[in-house]
C-alpha cells in the first residue's frame, strides 16, 4: 500500500509540471507569432517597398571611372595666361588631393559629420532632424549624408517626396558599397552646387575669394562649407550677414565634433573676410577676341562641347600687348571725343559716339597679338577689327606704289603732281584733289607717297591699270569686293581693319603673306590635342620691292603726313589715311617685329570733323599703343636683302624736284640691284650716273 501511494505521490506531482512546460510553450509561440509575424510583414513589406522604388535603378554604381562632369573650356593667351572661359556650369575639377583637410573637415561638419561612421544613410541624423522639425513645426532639416545629396545630384530631382527619399537611400546604400569615403568626397566636392553659377569648390574659391582652393584659410573655408544647403540664401554677395552667420554655425560645429581646438576656433571666429569677386574674365582682358574665338571653335566643333567638354583653347594673343592696346583705344577715343564736343559745343549731339579699332600682328607668323573692336565691349559686340568694311583713303596707297615698283617704276621716278578731269558720265567729271588743294608739279613717286599726293596716286593707277592694281591686292590678300575704276587710287573700296594689317605685313616681313592666326592648339579635358595650327606664309613680294617700299614707308614717318611717329625715336614704317569729309582716319605702321593698324570714325559713317585726318585721330593711338607694346631692341632695324644697292643723291643739287615740304636735300636711296633708275631730267640724265654714289649689300 505504501509503494503504491508513493507511486501515486510520484505521479501525481509530474502532471503540473508538465502542464507548465506545455504552457510556456504554447505561450512563447503566441509571443513569436504576435511580434513575428508584423515583423515579417514589415520585412516583407520593405523589402516590396524597396523593390517597387529601387528596381530600375542602377544596381552596381561607378561613378569615379565614369565621372565627366560639365567643366569650363578656358582661353589662354599665349604665354598661358587665362584671358577666357566658357560654360554651361562653372565647375574646374579638381583632385582630392589638391584640397587641404580643413576645407574638408568644414564641409563635413556643415554637411555630414559622420560620414566616415555610416554606410550611405545615417539613422541617427534621420532622427535628429524628425525631432528638430517636429520642434519647429516645419521641415527645415532632411537629415541627407554626403552621399545621399551625391546620388540626387546624379539621378533624382530635388522635389520632396518620400519615393525620392527611399530611392536616395537605396542609391546611397549602392554607391557606397562601390566606392571609398574618399572617392565619395572628391565628387562630391567637385559636383556641389556654390552659388552664382560656381560648380564645386575650385570654382566657389576662386569666384568668392580669387585664389584657389589650396589658398583658402579655415574662415573663408568655412564661409564656402556653409553655401550648399542654400546657396541663394546664404550667398555673401546677396546677404553677407546671413552668409557670416553660417559660416560661424560651421565653425562651432567643427568644434563640437573635434575637428579643430578651441583656440584654432576662436582664431577663426575673428579672422577677417575679404570677398574678392573674380572679373568677367571674358570682357576684361580682351572680349572682342575671346567672342571671335568663342565663335569659332563653336562652329567649328560644336557649342555643347565648347560650354561642356572642358576644352584648352590656346592662341596667339599676348595679353600684356593687349592690355596696352585696350588701354591707347580707350584714351585715345575718350581725347578725341573731348575735342570734338569742343568744337561743336553742348548742344549738338547725335545718337552713338565715335568709335575705334586696333589689330596687331606679328609679321613673321601672322600671329594675332592684340585686338580691340570697339570702345567698350559691353556697349556694342560688333567687332570693328574684323567685321567693318571701311574705305582706307591713302592708307590704300602703299599697295598701288608695291605695283609700281614692280612695273619698272623706282623711289626716283617723276610724276607730275597737277589737276586731273575724267569724264565719267555727260556733263559729269571726277577731278581728284589734293588734301589741301594745292599742287606740286614734277615730284618724285618717294615725295609723293611721303606726302600722300592724290594726283599722283591716280596718275600710277592709269598708268599701270586698275585690273593690275586689283590682283596687286588679291596678292596681298585683300579679299574684299573691288569696282574697277580709278578711285581706288583713293581708297574708295570698302575693306576691314584685318584686311589692311594683313597686307601691310608684306611689307614688314620681306615679301610674305601670312595667313592670320588666333588660335595655336585645341585639346580636350583629358589633354588629346583636337587641332594644331603652326604659322602659314607664301611668297608673293621680293624681299628687295617689299625693302624699297617699306624704305618709302619710313619716309612717311621721318618727313611726310605720319611724322607725329617719328618721336619715337625708333626706325618706323607706316602710311596715314583720311576718307572724304572725314569720315574716316586710319594709321598702319610697322616695326621689323610689330605691325598695327587702327580706325576711327563712326558707325553710321558721319564726319569725324573739320581736320580731324588720320594723322591727328589713329596716328597717336597707334603711336601710345606702340610705345607700351614694342619692347624689343630700339636700334633694331629693318633688314636689309642682299639684292639692294644704295645711291647717294643730293635732291637739289642732282636736279631732282625740290618740292618746298621736303625736309632735307642730301638722302640714301635703296634700289634694286639691276633696276633701272630714272634720269632726274634732261640737264641731268648724262651726269647721273657719274654723280651718283652706289653702294651694294648696305655697305657705304
């Protein structure tokens, strides 16, 4: 009976424990069930959530290898100076490397200060946002890292809706299980949006503070940090209280997170701001020529590559030539302008004022060295240098006597300076007058050029033909229409600054035509060369015709209508020209390495005025421009072929015309070996050659 009611004791005290162990188990699969299965849904759910948002995304990101961001073309002159850019997005890419770790450390703390601690979304910064607009009743903080802003700047549009957030989060996540910290920061420094059109921190420092990225200090890199979340707002040019007001929350939050002491903070917090506004460069240097070459390549290779690609234009300008030639137009103008609000007193005006306009090249490579096509580039884009077609008056000159030389005629030969009359048409006569209405009678065709005699001009041209002095000009390069009659003595064709300065060159080098170059290389952002231009030039001129006239040339200076440059002091060839009723005033002169050539009148084409000639208006500011731009050796002079042989005359004394303006009687003459000289006269003509003093190889 005992064992038994043991075994009973026994078996009865089990039954409760096991009911218990059954109850627990039943108890903790009800928990797993009631939490596991909304857990469940809820993954499930995400992971719907995330499929729906994030399938046709890109799945395996790389945007290091593949980043080619819209980046600034750049002019450069020819010493590689920057005189120009162009772009859709002001962005110069720039290496992490290149930028200083507190110009990082700011833009973390501004932006992502745990950036180097999460995975592409920081949770935590989620949450402290959620709390901050809960605080303030509206959504001022999205709690977006570094990469998230990097993946929307790439793929997504800025509206604020919870489909971008997720697929920003989901991008974020991708790029950074491909890509380094550090890769994530090089694009995100070089993508982020600055402000005024600044794209990355290259282009932020150099347009607020005029230096480079590696020239920021903590205060002005601060300022920079503070611009992404609201670039407008923040703007220092638009609120520069606003924007400083920024830049010390940078600053404190560089500190709290340990990025900087508290001293370095404090320095910082008091350390001067000085904004320094990077110019237009493409208007303050030389925006005439930067718009021709902006034309140019876009033509020639398209805009989008031009405003894009991040192209490398190198030409042939110097900007130290250029600054001097911005500077003599704009004086020269402005004093022109004064005397002739002179004499016409304050109450003639007339809409539009006068303008002018420079080119330099250089006449060994065509190369251009400056350009000036107007006054002031932000009032009027035409480009006088290039695009006006103006009469040249007598600067047209030199190309007829260039002919003549070459049909036989010499520095000595007689002409007769006296009235003309062409019937042109019944009852209709052209008779061509001299610029002060007198003439000289027989002069030699060098006095005549020297003193700009029309008679003359127009005598040579009947003479010779106008057929031949039209393909004189074709051969030096003057492309421009020409009418087949004798005005062209005078200038009368319409041709360009460009046009005359071409030809003038002819003269200055020796006899070649060179082809005029802007532009020396094109390469692309990666440094591939797209074109290379090297100088181009073809004979069309014996050295020893082209040393003749520019001999001619130089007389102008020393004893005819350019004498104004002989004060110089420097051996100058050149020619003057003044169109009909003053309309127009032209100066092309040269030294052995410069040749310039300026206009000035109006654009409507109304008189400049009562004498103002081309010697009074473009002489001085070729003259001013010269001084500043030709530094080479002063007693450099031009050079002399092996075909020429020297003759001595006494002008006076050997029979030839004395007219009453030369200024002296005893003169070295350069010929042509071999040419015929002409007898000064009758008396004379069996003399001369016993009376003559001959030198050869410019040896006395």
């Amino acid at each position: 009976m005992i064992h038994d009611f043991h075994s009973d004791r026994m078996e009865g005290g089990h039954k409760p424990m096991a009911r218990s162990r059954e109850y627990q188990l039943i108890s903790f699969k009800v928990i797993v069930l009631i939490l596991g299965v909304p857990f469940l849904l809820s993954f499930v759910l995400a992971g719907g959530l995330l499929y729906y948002y994030g399938y046709d995304l890109p799945r395996r990101l790389d945007l290091k290898s593949t980043y080619r961001p819209a980046v600034v073309s750049t002019v450069y002159d020819v010493q590689g100076q920057p005189i120009g850019e162009f772009y859709h997005q002001r962005r110069v890419v720039v290496p992490l490397e290149r930028i200083p770790s507190h110009v990082v450390r700011a833009v973390l703390a501004a932006e992502d200060a745990r950036f180097f601690k999460h995975k592409g979304v920081d949770g935590f910064a989620i949450l402290r946002a959620l709390i901050r607009n809960l605080r303030r009743g509206e959504i001022r903080e999205g709690g977006s890292t570094i990469t998230q802003q990097l993946v929307r700047g790439f793929f997504l549009t800025p509206e604020r809706t919870l489909r971008r957030k997720i697929r920003e989060a989901i991008l974020a996540y991708r790029v950074e299980r491909n890509h380094t910290k550090e890769e994530i920061l090089y694009l995100y420094l070089n993508q982020v949006y600055f402000g005024h059109g600044n794209y990355g921190i290259e282009a932020a420092s150099r347009d607020y503070f005029g230096k480079g990225v590696e020239g920021l200090t903590l205060a002005e890199a601060a300022l920079l940090a503070g611009l992404p979340r609201s670039p407008s707002r923040s703007s220092p040019y638009r609120d520069f209280f606003s924007a400083m007001e920024r830049q010390r929350y940078v600053l404190r939050r560089m500190y709290q997170e340990g990025f900087i002491t508290e001293a370095t903070y404090l320095e910082a917090l008091q350390a001067p701001i000085r904004l320094t506004p990077a110019p237009a460069l493409n208007s303050q240097i030389a925006p005439y020529f930067v718009e021709y070459v902006r034309q140019t390549i876009g033509d020639r290779y398209g805009f989008d590559p031009l405003l894009q690609g991040g192209l490398r234009i190198y030409t042939s300008l110097d900007a130290s030539i250029q600054m001097a030639a911005q500077k003599a137009v704009r004086e020269g103008l402005d004093e022109i302008r004064l005397r002739i609000k002179r004499k016409k007193g304050p109450g003639d005006s007339h809409k539009g004022d006068i303008e002018g306009a420079l080119l330099a090249l250089d006449p060994h490579t065509g190369s251009v060295r400056a350009l000036v096509g107007g006054y002031d580039f932000s009032l009027s884009q035409f480009n006088r240098a290039l695009q006006a077609k103006r009469q040249p008056g007598s600067a047209f000159k030199p190309i007829i006597y260039s002919a003549a030389l070459e049909s036989g005629f010499s520095q000595l030969s007689i002409v007769r300076d006296g009235a003309l009359s062409f019937r042109m048409a019944p009852g209709k006569f052209w008779r061509p007058q001299n610029y002060d209405n007198r003439f000289f009678g027989p002069v030699t065709l060098r006095s005549a050029l020297a003193h700009s005699l029309n008679s003359v001009a127009v005598r040579l041209v009947d003479r010779i033909g106008v057929e031949r002095i039209i393909r004189q000009a074709r051969k030096l390069g003057i492309e421009s229409p020409m009418e087949k009659n004798l005005s062209l003595a005078l200038g009368s064709a319409s041709l360009s600054l460009l046009e005359m300065v071409r030809a003038y060159t002819v003269f200055a080098n020796g006899g070649h035509l060179v082809e005029p170059l802007f532009i020396t290389k094109v390469t692309d952002r990666d440094g591939k060369v797209l074109e290379e231009n090297a100088p181009e030039s073809t004979p069309v001129l014996s050295p020893e015709i082209a040393y003749v006239l520019t001999d001619m040339l130089k007389n102008v200076i020393q004893s005819g209508t350019g004498r104004a440059a002989a004060k110089w002091g420097r051996p100058v060839a050149g020619k003057t020209g003044t169109t009909s009723e003053f309309r127009d005033g032209w100066f092309i002169g040269y030294t052995a390495d410069l040749v310039a050539g300026v206009w000035v009148g109006y654009d409507d084409h109304r008189p400049l005025g009562e004498k103002e000639t081309g010697a009074r208006t473009a002489l001085p500011i070729w003259l001013n421009f010269m001084r500043e731009a030709d530094q080479g050796d002063e007693s450099e002079d031009f050079p002399v072929p092996e075909g020429i042989g020297w003759l001595k005359v006494n002008l006076k004394d050997d029979g030839y015309p004395m007219p009453v303006f030369e200024s002296s009687q005893v003169t070295r003459i350069p010929f042509v070996i071999g040419s015929r000289l002409d007898a000064p006269s009758p008396a004379k003509a069996r003399g001369l050659n016993s009376d003559a003093q001959l030198w050869t190889d410019g040896a006395e």
